[in-house]
C-alpha cells in the first residue's frame, strides 16, 4: 500500500553538486518521511534539463567544486522563473555550500568572472583570499523559535546579504557568511541558504523537520502533522559537534 | 624515484622497495614513514651514504615542493581521488597543481620517465602527449562493478568539460573510458593486470608487459594483498620497476620481481591481520569514500555472517570534516552482519550514517572509547571468525596500541612489526 502523503523533491544536479555528502541530507528527508509512513518521490535533474514548474513541495541543491559549480551556474538560470514562483507559493528549498552561492544575485570567482545567479535569495557573493573551513555552529533562529545548529565549513566565497532576506542565525563558533564570525546563511520565506554541512540534516534535525513541514503544508495545507521522533542518535552526535568546536586540539 | 596517489602510495612504495631490492639497489626510503617534506628530509638524514636510489611515497599535496628539490628519474602518479577536503581542498585544484609538476619535470635537461595509470581519466588528462609515459591499467572486464560508485570524481573529460563514457568501471572512477566529445580517450597500457584472480586471502594476476625487441609477454604474479586496489598496486609497482630497468638498463628479470612482490604483505593497517587468542582482527585503514568503497567490497568477499568495527575519529591526520562518511556505500554490508560495533571520537556520527542508511539498528553497538568498542566488538565476534576493523588512522593508532598493551601485537613502529 502506498503511503497517503508524499513530498516531491526536485533534487538538482546530484551528478555536480554532491561534494559535501549532500546525499546524506536526501537519506534523512526519506527516512524521516518514511518513519512516518509516508514517502518521498524524487525528481533528478541534470544539466540541460528543465524543471515542470509547479510540480515539487520541496528543492535541493548542494555543493560542488568550482569546474562543476561554473558548469551548472549556466544552465540554472534556465530554471531561474519556476523556483523563483515556487519560492513565492511557500515551496521548500534548501540550498547548501555552493548551493547558497547560486542562489542569490550573483558570484564573482576568484579570477574575476561574475556568475548569474537565481535571484531567490537577496544576497551577493565573492571568493576572497583563503578558505574558511572548519567547525561551524550557529544559534539558528526561524518563525521565532531559535535552535543550535551545527555542522562543518569549508568555503571561499564570501557572501553578503541584501535587505530582503535575513540571516538563518549567529555564529557561536566558527566564520559564518563573510568571514567575520557573525551571521551564517541566509532565510526567506521557505527558502533557506547555508554553508553548514556535515552534512547538514542528520544531527539537526529540527531543521530537517522544518523543511519537511514546510514541503506538506505546500502540497497540503496545514492539516499534515509531523509525528515527534526520538531523535536519541540525533542528539548525541549533535552534543559532539559542539564538544569537537569548543576543544582545539 | 617518487610515487603519489592518493590511494595506494604506502603498498606501492612498499612493493618497490622489495623489487628495487632484489635488484641489487641500496635504498633510501621513507616505505611506512611520514611522507610529507620533513619525512623525506629525516629519511635522507638517517640513510646509508653509500645508497644508490632514493624511493619516496610522497603525499600529493606536498608533491610540487619534493619534485622541486630532487632530481626523481622515475616518478608513478597513480590516482586523484576526493579525500579530506578539509586538508586538500578541490581534486580539481590538486590536478591543476600536478600539471605545473609535469611541465617542470618535463622541462629539465634530465626528464624522467613518467609511470601513469590509463585508467584513471584525471592522470591520462595529466600525461597525454608527453614523451617518457609508461602507461599501466588494469584489462580484466570482468572485475567491473556496474556503474561509477557514488564517490566517483572524475566524471567530466578534463580537455572539453563533457561528461565522460566509462565502458567499465573498476574502482571509484578508475576503469575504461572514453570522451564522447573529444579525442581524449583511455591510453593503451603498456604494462597491464589481463587477468584477476580475488580471494579473501590476496589475489593472483596475469601480468602483460613489452619486451625491448619482440611482441609484449605475460607473467603471472600472486599477492597477498587484497582487493582491486591492490591489484592496481601490484600493477603499478611491477611497471615502474620495469621503467626504471629500462632507464638505467640494469635489467631485472620479471620473475624476480614476480616472487619479491608475493612475499611482500600488507602495510601497517592496510589490511594485516592480528591473532587475539581464538579470533582474529583484520585491520584495515580507512581514509576517504573511495578507499573504504574497497575495504567494503573485500569484507564482503569473506565467507558467511561478518563482524565489523568502525572507528572514526576527526583529528587533523583523519581529516576534520566526518561528512565523507555518507560518501561511502556500506549499505551492502547490512545483510551480511552478525555484528557492528562503532567507536571513535565521531562514533554517534557513525551511528546517525548508519541509521539514515536503513541498517537494522538492534544489530548495531556504539561506544566512543576505542577500547571498550574493541571488548564489545570481540565478544561479539564467534570464535575461529574473524572481526574486520576499518578505522581512521590516529583510530587505528589507538586500537594498535590498545592491542599491544594487551600482547597481541608488537608496536607498529619495530623494526618486526
């Protein structure tokens, strides 16, 4: 018997952009769908292929390495209008390390060349110096209630934000955005822009929960409850992220 | 004579000092040693004056500084794969950088003779069109696995950017491959594994290599090293010893080189084996997606119901970043397990990869102290069976040393150890 409730992913260019375990936050929508009997249908797309518009509760995009990242800047913008008129329905999207980078304005490589993004979040993006790579934990704050959050970073861009879209929360440890330690990722509406991986979903997730919600109540509206979990592996291996940030060894 | 990889250098490096050797040379090495600047400058400090080649596993970030301060006469490149990006960064930037080293190396009055692996698109990209290439590859189909592993790299053709045919694939996203838009293609080996052999003891292969006048000749050659990985090895070392008779011509007579390298056993946790009273431990390094996608497939090669430890820890030698765990595919092991114990600094990491990957959770013991998870994992483990323990490398600095306080095992550092 099929389950009653199914979110729809739109999982873009998984070939390109999966430097950074992106897979493991595609096991954790499934799994905690399915630990609630429901399902998780998954639409690939690749390069040069066009998304249906209107037809995902829920997008991803990951990281990539420059090469891959330049190689899929060109052909997104094709896609630019859908995820933009699915961003202003309340569709989820989450955008992680090169992800947050494409999904802005704009990204100024390290030799110069300015790379179009998709515009859906308000912010610009440079690569700068050095990379900032390294523990990152952040108290998130989203629809008022305010959540650690941790994961690693490994990036060299550095990324601004505009006055539409408001940082998912405040570095407690780590670089964040810019570099300079304060904020980290980027929110609006049920878009949501980050450089935290780890990957990101598995011990947060409260933010995964977040998404998947967000995904139902597209598809459905407000009737579909997530039912809690234990979340007992969860919170250990998310006490030891914030064990391993705060001990220098 | 320098040999980088990312996977494989240590067994590699290994397996020519034996045949080197066997050869007549007196060597300075750094076989089993640090292989950064200072473990080569130390190993050249404490090195008999009177040596005649210097054999040097290099890591592949340190390869730009080493090539520039020796004069390598034969130099083997065996694969790029991804691997603690907290520490190397892109793959794409470390195949840029091994290309400047290329191009100087070509560029000196004395230029070596390259021994590159065909099979690898990155390293064929690396050597194509330069004089002095000895190419080596595995030709035996039928080790293919299906399709590219999840961690496979090098998916894009280097010169145009098009997305790459591979025929077959054998280890990551070493196999045979071509470009569907451009001419770049796999290199014909000179030196290649025709014919492989896999046990969960080592494996027995079919050697092809070229003769100075007449048609290319087979030997075959057994190993008790394990795995495709190590077929690869075994393939690498045995062509830079022929490249390096060629070079000097001191001949060596393959055979010799055949029987040296079926003595020659596993490196320091790359899968040798401790007796711990009535079972044994199986230690096996495990260092990026790639390489544990292998150690997987040779678990899986043993007979019936598996025990497994997993230790994961996240200092700087492990890599800091754990997130390469969701990269590998453990997932065949699920119906196989009697038993699996994580550990480490990360073990609840483990735990959460695991889970999310549909194992059977009951199944599952997780302990951060490596030696409680080893006293959880042995009294798991059946008597007369064996438990695989594939761990990170300061984790596996960690078990060795609770086994040696216990008496299984001298230091690893001993001369006979």
């Amino acid at each position: 018997m099929s389950a009653i409730h199914t979110v729809r992913l739109c999982h873009m260019y998984p070939q390109l952009m999966n430097i950074y375990a992106d897979r493991g936050n595609i096991a954790v929508f499934r799994q905690r769908l399915a630990w609630r009997d429901m399902d998780l249908e998954i639409t690939e797309i690749g390069l040069g292929e066009v998304i249906d518009p209107g037809q995902h509760d829920l997008y991803y995009l990951g990281g990539g390495q420059d090469r891959d990242q330049n190689l899929v800047a060109k052909d997104l913008v094709a896609n630019s209008a859908t995820l933009q008129a699915a961003a202003n329905v309340g569709a989820a999207q989450l955008y992680v390390c090169g992800g947050i980078q494409l999904a802005g304005h704009s990204y100024v490589t390290a030799d110069g060349t300015e790379l179009a993004g998709l515009g859906i979040l308000d912010l610009t993006t440079e690569a700068g110096q050095n990379r900032l790579v390294g523990d990152l934990i952040i108290d998130a704050t989203v629809e008022g209630t305010t959540q650690r959050v941790v994961g690693y970073e490994n990036h060299i861009g550095r990324t601004r934000l505009g006055p539409s879209c408001v940082p998912l929360g405040k570095v407690v440890s780590g670089y964040g955005n810019d570099g300079g330690g304060r904020y980290e990722g980027a929110i609006f509406n049920h878009v949501i822009g980050t450089y935290l991986h780890g990957p990101l979903l598995p011990k947060n997730p409260w933010l995964a929960d977040l998404l998947l919600g967000w995904a139902l109540e597209h598809r459905y509206g407000q009737d579909v409850v997530l039912r809690p979990l234990e979340d007992t592996v969860e919170a250990r291996a998310h006490d030891a992220a914030i064990a391993r940030a705060g001990v220098k060894r | 004579m320098l040999v980088s990889a990312t996977n494989g250098k240590t067994t590699t490096t290994r397996l020519l000092a034996a045949a080197t050797r066997a050869a007549g040379y007196h060597l300075t090495t750094n076989a089993e040693g640090s292989n950064l600047e200072r473990g080569i400058a130390t190993a050249l400090l404490k090195g008999d004056k009177g040596a005649d080649l210097g054999l040097f596993e290099v890591d592949e970030a340190a390869l730009a500084s080493i090539a520039a301060s020796t004069r390598p006469q034969v130099v083997v490149l065996m694969n790029l794969f991804r691997d603690q990006l907290d520490r190397y960064g892109e793959l794409e930037t470390l195949v840029d950088k091994w290309r400047d080293v290329l191009d100087d190396l070509e560029a000196r009055s004395e230029p070596p003779t390259f021994v590159l692996n065909a099979d690898d698109p990155n390293i064929a990209a690396l050597g194509r069109g330069r004089p002095n290439v000895v190419w080596f590859g595995v030709d035996d189909a039928s080790q293919a696995i299906g399709d590219r592993e999840h961690a496979a790299d090098a998916t894009m053709c280097r010169d145009c950017g098009a997305p790459l045919d591979h025929r077959v694939v054998l280890v990551g996203h070493l196999g045979h491959w071509d470009c569907p838009n451009c001419d770049l293609t796999r290199p014909t080996p000179n030196v290649s594994a025709t014919k492989i052999d896999l046990s969960p003891q080592g494996q027995k292969m079919t050697l092809q290599y070229p003769t100075p006048a007449g048609p290319p000749t087979e030997l075959t050659i057994s190993s008790p090293l394990p795995g495709l990985h190590n077929s690869y090895n075994v393939v690498a070392a045995f062509a830079a010893s022929w490249a390096l008779a060629d070079r000097t011509e001191r001949p060596q007579e393959a055979h010799a080189v055949a029987r040296v390298m079926a003595k020659t056993k596993p490196a320091f946790g790359r899968g040798e084996v401790i007796e711990v009273d009535d079972k044994r431990i199986q230690l096996l390094l495990a260092k990026n997606p790639t390489g544990v996608n292998q150690n997987v497939r040779t678990i899986l090669r043993s007979p019936g119901k598996l025990h497994v430890l997993v230790l994961l820890n996240d200092r700087t030698a492990d890599g800091q970043d754990v997130s390469w765990i969701w990269d590998v595919d453990w997932e065949p092991l699920d119906s196989r397990l009697a038993s699996l114990t994580l550990g480490g600094d990360r073990a609840w990491d483990l735990a959460l990869r695991f889970q999310y990957g549909g194992f059977d959770m009951d199944k599952v013991k997780v302990s951060p102290d490596p030696a409680k998870a080893l006293d959880i994992a042995l009294a798991a483990t059946v008597a007369g069976h064996t438990l695989c323990a594939l761990s990170t490398y300061t984790a596996m600095l960690d078990l060795r040393w609770v086994l040696t306080q216990r008496g299984y095992t001298p230091a690893y550092w001993s001369p006979d150890a």
